[in-house]
C-alpha cells in the first residue's frame, strides 16, 4: 500500500453535537494533520458557523484540517439521506485509497465504494453487538439485533477493525478470528499551559454525563460526606438539562453535603479547560457495564492532559490508561473506598505531584498523534 494514499474518515453522526464522538472524531483528525498525513474528515452539518471557527473556539484548534460537512436531515430517524449523499460524493466526485467508518449502519455502502473504487475498508469500533447474550446493558433491543446482524455479515469482509482497547479487541477477535485488528488507544490533547501546583485548592472534579446508570455518581456524593476534611469540594460539570441537574441536587441534599457541591451543566472545551485548572483531582466513576469494562471514557483523557490525577473505577478498559498508585488510585464502587482514595491524595502533596509528573507524562504517551501513527503504519501494512 502507498505511502502517500488519501484516507477518507466517515463520522456518521453531525458535527458539531456534544457527544464524545465528536471531540474524538475531530482530534483524530488533528493527530493525522501532525504527523503529515492530513485526512478527510466527512459529517453531517448541523450548524451555519465557519468550519475554522468552530474548530479555534470549541475545540482550541487552529490548523486548517480538512473537514467536509454534508447537509442531510435525518428520514424517520435514520442517516439515509446522509448516507446515500457521502456514498455518491465518495464514487463519483472523490479521490481516496482508505476509508475508516464508524457508524455500522454504512458497511454495505463501504462495501460497495470496496468493489466499485478497489479501496480498502476499515471500521472504527465504539461499541459491540455481535453476541447480545454478553451485553448487561442493552436497550432498544430491535435496534441491536439489526446492528448484530450487520456485523456477523459485514465485518468478516472489511479489510480490517480498528479497536480502541486491548480488552475490546479481544473481544472481537474472539467472534472474528481471521479479521486484522489494530489497537490504537484513544489519544490526549496536548497542554498549552503548566499546571504545576505549590498547593491543593481541595477541589475534585468530575467532568461527564450525569447519566447515573453510567456513572453513579451518588456513590461519589456519598463519599465526600464521609471524608473526614471538610476542605475538600467537589465540582460536578454535565448537566445536560434542569432535570438531571434536579436530581444530583436532590442526592447532594440527602448527604449534607450541598455547601461543599457545585452543579454546573455542560460547558464547552474551552470553558472546561478553564476548569481543570481549579481542580486538583479528576474522578471517573462508571458502572460496571458492558462498555465501560472494555473502554475508557475520553474525560480519563482529559484529567492525564491536564496533570491531574486520577481517581476511578477499577475496571479493565480503564486499567489500559491509568496504573494504580502511579497515575491515581483505581478503587471499586464503594463509598468507603472512595473515600479513602480522596483522603489518600490529599494526604501528601509530594506524593501528589509525583502523581501529576506521571499523568502528564502518560498523557504525552498517549497523544493523538501517536494514536494516528500508530493506524497509519498499521494499515499501510495489510
């Protein structure tokens, strides 16, 4: 395969939207631009604004990546339209050697790019359908057999799969032994600024949904009522409306602790940039679900980019990212054990900014920029 061959990377989803899939798809382009094999980045468009401005005010990007958005509203719900626009456009008015897809639902239309343009398919992977009898946490359960039944016979003739966790690949490999797999765990932002601290500002923080299914956040809550120094707050940002907001407020009451709480609703990647400044710990508690073991939530990322140590679910994706003792402390979800993490990281402030030179050092590890070399050598060779 050429060194120099176009890669197309389809993000079936609009850009901008809050989830993390635009942030990663969007950075994933970046690490591609700083390593000198820009690629194409295709998504739906659901905003007027300038490309460029999006990119330097949400994002703090101002490079020229290239990024195509499509207008194509959604019919009953589903990308059709989107789909059927990026297929034409890719057959007849596109140049390219490699796709990446993320979304399943466009894997017969890849297919057909396959045979009809002899280019090489590749599939992103963000969750898993396969096998639902191991899944603890499916929903919508007619829309996962049809998302099962489109990868037990597409997969198989894609031209390989590219995981974002050793414990999600090895799940993949197991149903699809003869398949390439690359393994790319997801990239940091880099830090334009130090957050090198002579002090604790004893303020944790956790930065994500306050979907409590997912994140159980009134274990973390109820932690922070058990923790002997009262000096220590906890900023919680993600709200996504008045009634998640409503229901957190409701649990900080229950353990009286709302005088050491602030609730604040989603804020953009600038502002959270601003705010990792003022914390001096980054929480990620996740429930035990099927997704969380295999992977590692992007605000793991963000705490490590910004030399925060890590306090979090014991779990195997985020094993991948974060070593116990060495950038944080991995604890299971129990209050007493998450209380004692805390108590721990405040304990000592040498032992504490150890932790923080660790987790930047990681974070450089882990730089989409590495993450994008890392695919690139990888299929340049199958």
């Amino acid at each position: 395969m050429r060194k120099n061959n176009k890669i197309v990377y389809f993000h079936q989803g609009y850009w901008t939207g809050r989830g993390p899939s635009v942030t990663f798809v969007t950075f994933n382009a970046l690490g591609f631009y700083q390593i000198g094999h820009p690629i194409q980045l295709i998504s739906g468009k659901n905003s007027n604004f300038k490309i460029k401005r999006i990119l330097k005010e949400r994002f703090g990007i101002e490079v020229p990546l290239n990024i195509s958005l499509v207008l194509a509203p959604r019919l009953l719900g589903s990308h059709l339209i989107l789909q059927a626009n990026v297929f034409l456009n890719l057959l007849f008015k596109c140049k390219l050697d490699i796709l990446i897809v993320r979304g399943l639902s466009f894997l017969p239309w890849a297919l057909l790019l396959r045979k009809f343009k002899k280019i090489s398919v590749f599939f992103e992977v963000h969750d898993f359908f396969t096998d639902l009898s191991i899944r603890d946490d499916v929903d919508n359960v007619r829309k996962r057999k049809r998302y099962s039944k489109i990868e037990k016979r597409y997969l198989p003739k894609i031209d390989g799969i590219i995981c974002v966790s050793e414990p999600q690949r090895q799940i993949y490999q197991k149903y699809y032994p003869k398949q390439n797999f690359i393994c790319a765990l997801s990239g940091t932002k880099s830090v334009k600024f130090s957050f090198a601290r002579k002090e604790f500002t004893y303020l944790l923080g956790y930065l994500g949904s306050f979907d409590l299914k997912k994140y159980p956040l009134d274990v973390l809550i109820e932690a922070l009522s058990i923790v002997r120094s009262k000096r220590i707050r906890l900023l919680l940002v993600g709200g996504r409306n008045e009634g998640e907001i409503s229901t957190i407020k409701g649990i900080v009451n229950k353990f009286n602790v709302s005088g050491r709480v602030k609730i604040s609703p989603w804020q953009n990647p600038a502002q959270i940039e601003l705010l990792k400044r003022q914390i001096d710990v980054g929480c990620a508690i996740l429930a035990p679900t099927f997704l969380n073991r295999v992977s590692c939530p992007l605000k793991v990322l963000e705490y490590l980019s910004a030399g925060l140590p890590v306090l979090a679910t014991e779990l195997d994706g985020i094993k991948q990212i974060i070593t116990h003792s060495k950038h944080g402390y991995l604890v299971q979800n129990r209050p007493e054990q998450w209380a004692a993490a805390i108590e721990l990281v405040y304990s000592d402030f040498s032992r504490y900014s150890e932790l923080s030179r660790e987790c930047l050092r990681q974070a450089k590890n882990l730089s989409w920029e590495n993450r994008a070399r890392r695919i690139l050598n990888s299929i340049q060779e199958v």
